[in-house]
C-alpha cells in the first residue's frame, strides 16, 4: 500500500487515534439515554434500539460520506415508526425499516442529496436551535420530583464537565484535557453514587438492557402485496425524515470540521444501515446532531469514532452490563445538558436583530413548529416552504417596467427587467397602460429579462394580445434562447 493512500486513509479514518477513542466514548454515554427513550416512543424494547444504534454506527462508519458523524436510533424515526409498531407489529417495523434503507439508497444513487440546496441558512439554524431546545427537554422528566442527592449530583457533574477543561487551560496542565470531563464525570459520579448509597435512578432503571448479540434473520412478515401496502408509506415517511436529519447534521458538521462531504453518499450510506439493522431486528435511524457534536467538540474526526461509539456500546450493554446499569441517570443527563448548550447556535441570538426580519422569522418558525409537533421534518419543511414563499415575494417584486416615448415616429419602448415567473406575471400585465397608446405602434425590449415559466410567456401573451385589441402594432425584441423555446412549446 503506497505511502499516500496510508496517510488518506490515515487522515479519513483515525488523525489521531487517542482522541478518536475518547470522542467515540463520550459519544456512546450521549446515545444510551435518548436511544433507550426513543425505543419507548416507538413502543419496541429498548434492546430493539440499542442492537439498531450499534449496526447503524458500524455500517455508517464504513459507507458513510462524513467523518466523525454519529448516527443512531433516533427520535424523529420513532415517532414515525410508533403508529405502525402499534397496529402491525414490531416485524412489521423491521420490514418498513428495510425497505426504507432501500428507498435511501435509490436516492442517493439517484444524486436526490442536491435537493440540500434548498435549506436555506435560517432553516439550518432553525433545525439546530430546535434540536437543541428537544434535547434539552428531554432530559426534564428525570428532574422531575428529583431529590437532592439527585440535584447535587447534577450540579457536581456539570462542575466537572465544564470546570475540568477550564482548570486544565488556567493551570496548562494536559492531564486534566487529555481525558474528556464527560467521561471523567460518569466514572466519579457512578463510584459516589456507589460508595455513598445515594438514591438516585440508574440506567438500570430505564429499562431492560440486552444480554446477547443481536441475530441476524428476515422480518417475519408474510410476502404479499398487502404486506407491501401495510409498509409503504411508513416507510416512505422513514425515508425522508432519515435523510433530512442525516444530511442537515452531515451539514453541521460540515461547519464545525470546515471539511465537505458528499450529501448522495451519506443517503446510501445510511440506507445499507437501515437495512442491516432491520434485518438485525433493530429500528431504522438516522444522524444524531447532539451526539455528533459532541463527538467533534471532544476531537472526533475520523470514522474511528464513529465505530468505537458503535462498538462501545455494544461492549457497555453486553460485557460490561452490570457496571453499566449502575450508572447514574443524572450522569448521562449532564452530558445531555452539555450537548444541549454545545448544540445551540448562542450567536442566532444576537443575529436575530442584524439580519434581515424574514430569515430571523424563517428561524423561528422552524423552531417553533418543530418544538410544537415534536418533529425535525415538519419543522424544516415548513421552514424550506416559508423560504421559498418568501424568495418568491422578494424576486417577483424586483420586476421593473419602464417607457420611452419617441415624439417623432410616437412610439413607445417598453423595457422589461427582470425574473417573470408565476409570481411575477400578474404585475407584468398590470405594467402596460394599453389604453395610453391606442392605436400606436409599439416596441417592448425584453433582453433585460427572463421567462421562466408557462405562466410568465402567457402574461406576455396577453399584453400583447390587449395592445392589438387597442388598435396597436407591436414588435417584441430581446427575447433570450430558453424564452422562446417556450414561447414555441406553447404554439405546438
């Protein structure tokens, strides 16, 4: 193997690999909660989440197209899935997972990953804010009638995973930044909880925890077209929500590394996860932002964080169960705290006044409307339609019609620029003052525009049709190449 393909595959998979190890570690800590919550929104065990986490990280990590991005069982699947686990079945669960991986790779095969355009920078943000907001609340039922051994432990955590990296950079002393805090707070608030007898929740509250590797095998469901109509539209649903989460967290990280990635390849990617976990019986999923955040702010760069936060959790639920379980619940919620605070956008804040007042309320109604329904894809696609309405708004308004008058030959020049389109092509009518030049000829320059559409080449249509109607000649001039290739379409 040749010297730069090492260092390549060297810099895509493991820069440093201490750090990668580490990253990945925090990582897993940051998925066991929210997975193990968001099984209970499905309705299916929280091993059935937990098998699913660790495929789809191991697989994502080999055919994904970002580096140091985390994806696992997630919130806004669940929520999709629930419906169907509830009348069909958890096999059925398993089938509509698979055969929305299939879905995914078919669009990213299909090059679909530029409809990433589209998501405007306000609806980014909205989408993170908003993330940040659910996670952040998520973590509020277990505060709730919490004691103060609880309380305390919080405080003492988030001492930890703020005060340790600050301690370390005040006094420049690296053992205390070589290890991350979130892992450090989990080692020391389990063994107080332990040594003291503190009554706090455990993981081992949250649920069952597996006790073997997940087998592979089919969903057992029958092989009929009624199966097949059963699934389709969740998994259609399952589809789309995965690949607008995955490629919105590929985005952020995107950001925060200053590195691209391939949008078409993470849809494939994340297609082969969703059927290999299906078929491992675990739920379909997608990029988890919080925990990919988390995973960069730690140092992970490389897919080797990607898939030791896979393998880890595996070692953790199955190897080291009994340990495992004995982790306080407030341990994981103060690594959720952080990922909250690490995942908001703080500076939209104050951009809120300096940007214009239609991006800050894309913003905000991405976040609204996604914090109201509790899903990541009705928030953004309600902000992706709020942008659009309100480009349109804003192009069809720099339409300009002016005039010149020749007193000799009396003629009169109109000029036309701008964007004609199906939100324009009503003004453009409402420009020509026909009656003005009854019985004139008249010329109408169109080379400083463009006509996009149907609607916009019938607008013109019609003012010429009125000007004839008014005794008028008219002669049209500047019309570019791709206007009147419709302008001919309309004719045939």
């Amino acid at each position: 193997m040749s010297l730069p393909l090492l260092t390549r595959l060297r810099a895509e998979w493991a820069p440093s690999i201490p750090r990668e190890l580490l990253a990945g570690a925090v990582a897993t800590f940051a998925l066991i909660p929210e997975v193990i919550a968001f099984s209970f929104v499905a309705g299916v065990d929280p091993s059935v989440g937990l098998f699913a986490s660790f495929v789809i990280s191991i697989v994502i990590a080999f055919f994904g197209a970002r580096p140091a991005m985390v994806s696992a069982a997630a919130g806004s699947v669940a929520l999709v899935a629930a419906p169907l686990v509830a009348s069909h079945g958890i096999q059925y669960l398993f089938a509509a997972g698979l055969l929305a991986g299939v879905m995914q790779i078919v669009f990213g095969l299909c090059k679909l990953g530029v409809l990433m355009r589209f998501v405007s920078s306000s609806v980014r943000t909205g989408f993170v804010n908003a993330l940040a907001i659910l996670i952040f609340a998520a973590q509020l039922p277990h505060l709730k009638d919490a004691n103060v051994p609880t309380w305390a432990m919080l405080a003492l955590g988030l001492a930890i995973i703020y005060g340790l990296p600050w301690l370390g950079q005040q006094l420049r002393w690296k053992a205390l930044t070589a290890i991350p805090s979130p892992l450090i707070c989990v080692v020391v608030l389990t063994v107080i909880a332990s040594l003291l007898g503190l009554p706090v929740a455990t993981v081992a509250d949250l649920g069952k925890l597996p006790d073997a590797l997940p087998l592979l095998g089919l969903p057992e469901v029958p092989a009929t077209l009624e199966t097949l109509r059963i699934i389709l539209l969740p998994a259609l649903a399952i589809a789309m929500v995965g690949l607008l989460e995955s490629v919105l967290t590929a985005a952020v990280v995107d950001e925060m590394t200053n590195t691209p990635s391939d949008k078409n390849r993470e849809c494939t990617g994340l297609g082969l996860a969703n059927m290999a976990s299906s078929v491992f019986g675990g739920i379909a999923g997608c990029g988890m932002i919080g925990q990919a955040v988390g995973n960069v702010k730690y140092g992970g760069r490389g897919r080797l964080s990607t898939l030791f936060a896979g393998v880890f959790l595996l070692i953790l639920m199955v190897l080291l169960k009994p340990w495992v379980s004995q982790v306080p619940v407030i341990a994981l919620v103060a690594i959720m705290v952080m990922v909250s605070a690490s995942t908001f956008d703080w500076k939209s804040l104050g951009n809120m006044v300096r940007y214009p007042r239609l991006s800050s309320g894309v913003m905000l109604a991405t976040v609204v409307i996604t914090i109201a329904t509790h899903n990541l894809a009705a928030g953004v696609m309600a902000g992706v339609l709020l942008s659009g309405v309100f480009f349109t708004f804003k192009v069809a308004h720099m339409l300009q019609v002016t005039h010149a008058d020749d007193p000799v030959t009396q003629q009169r020049t109109w000029f036309v620029r701008g964007q004609v389109f199906f939100a324009s092509a009503d003004a453009l009518v409402e420009r020509f003052d026909v009656r003005a030049v009854a019985g004139l000829p008249v010329r109408i320059d169109v080379s400083g525009a463009h006509f996009w559409d149907i609607t916009a080449v019938g607008a013109l249509d019609k003012v010429v049709d009125r000007l004839h109607q008014h005794g008028c000649t008219v002669e049209l001039v500047g019309m570019d190449a791709h206007s009147q290739r419709l302008v001919q379409r309309m004719k045939t």
